[in-house]
C-alpha cells in the first residue's frame, strides 16, 4: 500500500483527520468602487501535518492570486 511505503502507516483515516485540520478561508474586503476584494487566507501545517504533506508529495500554496470582483451593489 501507498501510505506503508511513505511511512504513514496502513490507515487512511490517520491521514485524513490530519489533512482535514488545514483550512483555507475567504476574506472579503469592500472597495470604495462598489466592489470588493478576495483574499485567500490557508492556515500554516503543524510539523506533524507538514511532514505528512511531505511525505504525499504535496505543497500547500504560499499565497493564491487574491480576486478583485468589480459587482455593482445597489
């Protein structure tokens, strides 16, 4: 199996409750234009969950394009 080969054990569960405390969230900030402004905030791997991601070959994204929305709001 995948996981005994990288050294994570033969649970899929272990791995899955250990990604699934990374979170990634939306702020949504007002522009003086009608819009508003998208930024994507991803919360930073514990050593235990970074090593994990290591090991699946994954790379979590240091900052994802933010996302300007030009909507009118009337």
């Amino acid at each position: 199996m995948w996981q005994r080969q990288a050294g994570l054990g033969n649970s899929p569960r272990t791995v899955l409750e250990e990604i699934k405390r990374i979170h990634s969230h939306d702020v949504i900030l007002p522009t003086t234009t009608h819009g508003e402004l998208r930024l994507r905030c991803i919360t930073q791997p514990d050593p235990l969950q970074a090593m994990l991601l290591e090991r699946l070959g994954l790379e979590l994204p240091k900052r994802p394009p933010s996302l300007i929305s030009l909507s009118s709001k009337m």
